[in-house]
C-alpha cells in the first residue's frame, strides 16, 4: 500500500489546446501560460465557455520533496480518475499514457524524481465523439465530465510491496478469504505475511472483541482463508465491518503494510426474492445518477455525501442504484459506514465495435477489482436498457452470445454478487429480472395495476430473448417515477450565473419541456398568472403531484408479494430532469416527512376501487399491511374517515416478512353531507400505543343534489338520446333554439351558428375520432406506459369551479376523467381563454384541454376531459360539465 507522500490536489496551471501544438512545442518542458485551476475537477466548471469544449487540454503543477525521496525505494504517481485519455510527464520524462475516466492508474517515477522542486505536466484527450468510449450520461443528456475529475497522489513504496488485497466474506463458514497481491515478491528472501483484524459496528470497536492475528509464510496462490472468530453480520441496520492490516515481512523485517476493511454479508437470491444473509431482503431503491450542481461528477465534500445518504436512510430507501456512473470511492466507503445498499453499473459507450466492447470491458473489469470489498454493493449491471448494444439484442444472435457471455465473465470476475446483464429491458442471463416502467399516476393508474398483473407478474418470461428462459429471478421494477419542478428560484438564487443546462445546452435533447428556461416564457406566453399565484406556487404543486403518484406507484407493487422490490427514478434531480425525491441542491422537494410511511419496511396500504363518491354511497376497502421486518407485530388498526363520526378499530397479529390482507372495512358517507368536499380516509398500525406506520386515500364526497341545481335552457346537438335525458333529470330544458348549444361534433350546421353569434360547448373527448371538428388539431397523449407521460401535468382554473373540490394540479378527483387530447395550434384558433391545460416538464409541449376560442361572431368552449362517458355517474364530472355551461352562458 505504500505511503501518501503528497497529496496533489489544489491549485494547477491550466490551458486548453485546440490546435494541437503543446506536444510539438514541448509544453512538458517549457511549460505554457495558463489559469489557475483546482484539481480534482473537471474542466467544465472552470467557466463558461469550457462547459462544451472537447479536445486536448494541459495541467501542470510543480512540487518539492526532501527527505520523503530518502525514506522509500520506490515512487509512483497515482491519479483516482482522468478522463478520458491521460499522457503524463514528470521533469520533462515521458511516463506513459492512460485510456479510461473512472477508475485509478499510476505511473512509476522512481527513475525522474529528485530532490528538491519537481514538475509534473498532464495531457487529457476528451474527444468530441464518444460513442465508442464509455462515458454514461454525460455530454448527451446533462453536462460532460472532462479532465482529471479525481484525486492526484504521490506514493511511497519499499522495492516489494503490497499492490492489492481482495477479500471475499463467507458467513456459512465464518471466514474471510483473502487474496494478496504483491509487487516483486521474488526480491524477499524469507517472505512472511500477517493479518490483524478488528470488527466495529457504527464506527465504533466492538467492546470486548480482540484484535486477532494470522501468520503465515507467504503461499504460491496468495490466497488465504482467515476464521472469523467474532462473527459480526454487515447490513443497512447494523453495518458491521472489519478493520484489516496486512502486513508483508521478510523475516522479521517489516517490508510493506496494507490497511484495507471489509463486512461479512452474503447476499443471493432464491424463490423469486433477494436474500441478505439468509434472511429476505425486500429492496427499496432509488436511482442515483451522482451528479452535483457545481461539481458535476465529484462531491464537493465528504459531509454531503453522508448527508445524502442518511436523507435517503429517512426517506425510507436501503439501496441506490448508482446509474451508468462507476462511484466515486469516498462515496461507497460511506454506504459502507452507514448501511446503505449499492447497485452499480459501469459507464456505457454508444456505438457497437469490438473497440468499444473492449474498452468497455476493459473499465467494467477495473470497476470491480477497485469495489471489490465494499459490503455496501450487492448487485452489479453489464448494461442499461441496451445502451451500447443499439437497441438490437433482440433480434442480434451476436449480441445475445455477448452479453451471455460477458455474465459469465462477470460471475469470474465476483461470483459474490448479483449479476444483472440488461437493466430494465430484455434478458439473456440475469440474477435479477428487473423492468423499467414509467406510468402517469392517477391518470394512469389502472393501466399500472395492469401491467403489474398481467405482463410483469403473469408473463415473467416475456421479458427475455426468445430462447432464453426465466428462470425464478426476483422481479425488481427498477426504474419508474414521476416529475415535480423544483421551485425556479432555488435555481436562480444557487448560481451566480445561470447554467449552460438552464438555457437547455443537451446534444440529446432539443424539447422544450427539457429546458428550464421555457417555464418564464410558457407561464406568460399563456397567462398562467391567471390561476397560479407565482412561478414557485406551480412548481410546488407539481410536487404534491409527483408525491401523489409515486405514492400510489410504490403502493401498488407492495401490495402485491411477486415482486420483489423497486428502484424509483430517482433520488435526486440532476440539471433539468426533475424525478428527483431530493432536488439538484439535494433539499427534500415534499414538505411532508411521511414518505417513509410507503417506502418503508412496514406500510399500510389501502387497496380502494375509486376515490369519487355521492353522498349516503357504500364505500369499500381492504387494508393491506406489508411488514418486510424481521419481526413481527401485535398491536391494533385503525381508520377513521375526516369531518365525519366514521371510525373503527380491531385486534391485528402480523408476522414476519408478510403481505397481510386485513378484513373488508364497509361504511356509508354521511347522507347529509351536502355541497361537495374533498375528504381523506386514513387509516393507522399501533403498536405499544406507538404509531408504526400510516396512511391514507384522498376522497371526494358530492351531494347528488349539487348537479340539479342548474336551472339553464340549452340546445343538444349530435348527442345521444341517454345523455339528453341526464341532461334533463338534472334540471336542464332542452329547447330547439338557443343561444347556448352543447355538442359532440362541429358540423358545418354548428359553425354557421357560431359565426352568427351562437355559444357552442363542444365536448371533445374523442379527439382525432370525431368526424366533424373543425379545425381543431388534437394531440394524442401517451398512453399505458411512457417516460414522457410520467413528465406531465394537468392544470384547472379552479376559481371557475367554485364548490367542487378541484386541485389547481390535478389528482384523484379528477380519476376516470383525465383527458387522452390536448390542442396546441390555439394561436391559430384565435384562442382568448385557456381553463384548463396538460404540459410537459418545465411548461413545455404546452397544450389546452378546456378553452375558449372565438368563431365570427360567436364562441366555441372546447373540453377533451371525458365528461359525455362520465356525466351523471361520476359527481366530479357531472359537476365540471354543469359549471362550464352555466359559465359560459355567462361568459362576457
């Protein structure tokens, strides 16, 4: 292991160098002028304008050593992670060159160095094209990493030393077997090794343990099995690890020392479920995509990293899945300190080449041997959702044997850890069938439960390459989420200058709904100011959104007992993708601190047919408590409906590690509650007079007695003979001619109307379908499961529906009656009113589904919310549909 000499960081001389002449010019001796910068860091944070610059860049930095250079036999640069491609000089010497961003290298320098001032000169090559080398998300969807991004050393060594130790736990057998590699070892005459051991648990040395010693002479393999006399099991409850120092002597002489730790953890799957350590792990991850907002891919500090972790500890979440990012090192010691899960997956490249594979192999291969001994990983992925294999491994036998080959080759390489070949997407060999499935919840909800029974639960299989099989591989959904904009001014107020991704810089994306800067333009481009109070106000409202959905997402796979676990999209929001449960600054984007009460080891779910109900009605629902804990629980439940008399409790005795369906609850709504009103049921899981968990349903309640009273004379056209007479049971006089007419067509009969100054109420929901509708260009919203869908909004001008429980960002209440239209050519309409609209992200693909268009001298109000299905036997959209005929008859 040697010793740190110096530590390199700091303050380096800097330039870029677009034409290529430092190398002919020498700058390795001469030296260049330059801008002071730190190191580590990656270039793009220097300034502006070299946030897009690729190419070749130089850093140079000189230091001193004295006495150290008498002290050791032996020196070598090390350097954490460069990317992308390294050339190194030290006192003008050439020492070689590196391919690779996220792992460590180093170069001898025992040869170059001297006494006093030295100088060391780095060359990067980051190329503007990177589809062959493995670089992740950085430069296509957010900001790219270049440069030396990782710590610089200056290590001492004797002639032989220590150069690795890798150390598999075996809990079954109570050892740990450790294999050491040594550099030169035929220089020793009488090579011996040691092993000092001592276990401690959060940190702290276990009272009464004894440091225990192994001697033994140095053996042929380097392999050694240690008993581990005081067995100490790591895991997120109690992170137990082992302090190791290997110590290599030739004979009595001390040669080298080597101070490493690791955690006894036996993680392995069986009967559709992970295991950790014999016991049934249910995971509950978050996606970690590891970027920071001033640093980009390293962590300003060591105290952020622990403080992320523990928001996530408290969020409930025991894994983060560290997405296509190898992690920084300092990051992995701290998951391994304080219990938290890690999946990793390597960096993927773009473009299908044998170079590519081999470089790609080549850093998945470093990854490893670098992790190997981190407790806290206990999964690794080869690829994501086919990124590398060109979106063909379907149909590519090539590909297929690829990757079923490079599983083996990562079974050698750990056969400690779960292996997963293809995150998300079709499998070939895999320890882990995981699915990515983004859903728009409550506009989607059925849809996901669904996809739930009958494609992921139902048909486990469909989900490898034909000719591949499943073979009883837990399923894991492991990416699915929801967006919810951070509040604009966190931005604004976190930069001194706004950043390149604000104004929307991605190679990838070109969308508006991708660029923060468009939510300004959109909010007065459509005089959002009318219904939402400020800018902040939106985009906190669409994080109770974000909250509504996710919550209900989590429920439905917890409820049931097939799957076996989940990774939400995502921990954090990175630059302009917003899915985060933390934002970019890493603050909690939910005001509320029960999400623990879904994402936790024991939850109550409530498993409830539909959230709109009349007044007197039967309502229905079964309490689900899931107790992924190793204990289990006797204490009492409860429910109690809100604003109401309506409450009941009863015995429960819930085992370990179960899905317990609890007796159907039954009870009718107050008959005389009267207006319309938004409720919450809510339900608790006591034990000892403490509460374990919580939760509850948002409900509407309406007195049937709200939708007659109208009192208005329309004119039907085109409509069915049904909804006319619902229309008239609700207090609505039908005549032949009228200045107000409702309609499901616009006929040429209908606009002739309009143009003399008739009022139409055209409902709209069929879109695309409706034969006759004007000029009206409806768009078609995502249906089932889509990563855009999961990125809307719905919005209403709730002031114009006074009296009925509507979110200004809908939610449940609007279930059943979420539109599947929206119309964006509203300039070309002559569009003057805008109640009620779906967007994407941050106010971009912006379109109506409630607005007010003027037709020659008359008006046309357009609705796509499904109100005509709906009418009479859903109260909301019974309510909504009244309201808009009598504001328009009012409308000036």
């Amino acid at each position: 292991m040697g010793c740190i000499i110096k530590e390199l960081n700091g303050l380096w001389n800097f330039t870029t160098d677009p034409e290529k002449i430092g190398e002919q010019n020498e700058w390795y001796i001469n030296g260049f002028e330059g801008e002071s910068v730190k190191v580590p860091g990656a270039w793009q944070t220097y300034n502006k304008e070299m946030v897009t610059y690729t190419g070749y860049a130089w850093y140079s930095r000189e230091f001193n050593i004295n006495e150290a250079i008498h002290e050791f036999k032996r020196f070598f640069l090390k350097f954490e992670a460069v990317d992308y491609v390294s050339d190194v000089w030290i006192n003008g010497k050439y020492l070689g060159s590196h391919e690779g961003g996220y792992t460590p290298f180093d170069f001898e320098v025992t040869e170059h160095l001297k006494e006093g001032d030295n100088l060391i000169v780095v060359r990067v090559f980051d190329p503007d094209d990177n589809d062959e080398i493995p670089h992740g998300k950085q430069g296509s969807w957010y900001t790219r990493v270049s440069g030396i991004w990782q710590d610089v050393l200056l290590v001492g060594y004797d002639k032989t030393f220590i150069e690795n130790v890798l150390i598999t736990p075996d809990i079954d057998n109570k050892r740990a077997i450790t294999q050491v590699k040594i550099k030169d070892r035929d220089r020793l005459v009488n090579p011996r090794i040691e092993f000092k051991i001592d276990p401690r648990v959060n940190g702290n040395k276990v009272e009464g343990s004894k440091t225990h010693t192994y001697k033994y002479f140095l053996d042929e393999q380097e392999l050694y099995e240690l008993e581990i006399l005081d067995l100490y099991l790591w895991g997120p409850e109690s992170p137990a690890l082992y302090d190791m120092t290997v110590i290599l002597k030739d004979g009595n002489s001390i040669i080298d020392s080597y101070q490493t730790y690791f955690g006894m953890r036996k993680i392995e799957y069986k009967n559709g479920m992970v295991y950790l350590n014999h016991k049934p792990l249910y995971i509950r991850g978050a996606l970690d995509q590891a970027f920071w907002p001033k640093t980009i891919y390293r962590p300003e500090s060591e105290e952020l990293i622990k403080e992320e972790i523990l928001k996530a500890k408290e969020m409930g979440f025991n894994l983060l899945r560290k997405h296509i990012k190898t992690e920084d090192p300092r990051y992995l010691y701290w998951a391994d300190y304080l219990g938290m899960l890690i999946w990793e997956e390597p960096a993927n490249y773009a473009s299908w080449t044998p170079q590519a594979r081999k470089r790609f192999k080549k850093e998945f291969t470093r990854m490893v041997k670098r992790d190997y001994n981190h407790p806290s990983i206990i999964a690794w992925s080869i690829y994501n959702e086919e990124w590398g294999l060109e979106w063909k491994l379907k149909e590519n036998k090539d590909m297929q044997k690829w990757v079923e080959g490079f599983y083996e080759y990562a079974r050698e390489l750990d056969p400690t850890r779960l292996i997963c070949d293809n995150s998300g997407w079709a499998h070939v060999k895999t320890d882990i069938n995981d699915y990515h499935r983004y859903f728009a919840v409550p506009e989607n909800h059925k849809e996901w439960q669904e996809d739930l029974d009958n494609y992921i639960i139902k048909k486990p299989g469909a989900n490898y390459v034909d000719g591949y099989k499943y073979n009883g591989e837990p399923l894991i959904v492991s990416e699915f989420g929801m967006w919810g904009l951070p509040e604009i001014s966190k931005i604004e107020e976190a930069y001194e200058e706004l950043p390149e991704w604000y104004r929307g810089n991605s190679k990838l994306f070109s969308e508006d709904f991708k660029i923060p800067a468009t939510l300004k333009e959109n909010y007065k481009k459509y005089n959002l100011n009318k219904i939402f109070k400020s800018y902040d106000e939106l985009c906190y409202l669409t994080q109770e959104r974000q909250f509504r959905g996710v919550k209900s997402i989590i429920e439905e796979m917890r409820k049931r007992s097939e799957i076996a676990g989940y990774v939400v999209t995502e921990l954090t929001d990175i630059e302009w993708e917003t899915n985060g449960f933390l934002d970019y600054f890493r603050n909690p984007k939910f005001r509320n601190n029960c999400i623990n009460h879904f994402n936790g080891q024991v939850i109550l779910a409530i498993n409830i047919n539909k959230h709109n109900f009349w007044s007197g009605e039967e309502c229905s629902f079964t309490p689900i408590v899931i107790n992924n804990s190793d204990k289990k629980i006797q204490g009492v439940f409860r429910w109690y409906l809100e604003e109401s008399e309506l409450k009941g409790i009863f015995p429960v005795k819930i085992p370990a590690y179960s899905n317990q369906r609890l007796d159907e609850i039954k009870f009718n709504f107050p008959g005389d509650w009267t207006g319309s009103r938004g409720v919450k049921l809510r339900v608790e899981l006591e034990e000892e007079k403490e509460v374990v968990t919580s939760n509850y349903e948002e409900l509407t309640v309406t007195n049937r007695r709200e939708i007659k009273k109208t009192g208005k004379s329309l004119q039907v056209k085109g409509l069915s003979h049904e909804f006319k007479n619902k229309l008239k049971n609700n207090g609505f006089e039908l005549k032949t001619n009228n200045s107000l007419v409702l309609t499901d067509n616009l006929t040429e009969e209908v606009l002739k109307e309009v143009r003399n100054g008739t009022r139409v109420v055209f409902l709209a929901e069929n879109g695309n379908r409706i034969q006759d509708k004007g000029y009206i260009n409806f768009t078609k919203l995502p249906g089932g499961e889509s990563w855009d869908r999961a990125a809307t909004f719905n919005f209403i001008n709730t002031d114009i529906f006074d009296g009925i429980p509507l979110l200004k960002i809908s939610g449940w209440e609007l279930e059943d009656i979420y539109p599947d239209y929206k119309v964006k050519n509203l300039v070309d309409l002559n569009c003057t009113e805008i109640i009620s609209g779906n967007f994407a992200g941050w106010l971009g693909d912006f379109g109506a589904t409630t607005f007010v268009m003027n037709w020659g001298r008359g008006q046309v109000l357009v609705t796509t919310l499904k109100l005509i299905s709906n009418y009479h036997t859903h109260p909301i959209a019974s309510l909504l549909l009244n309201k808009l005929i009598n504001y328009f008859q009012e409308h000036k």
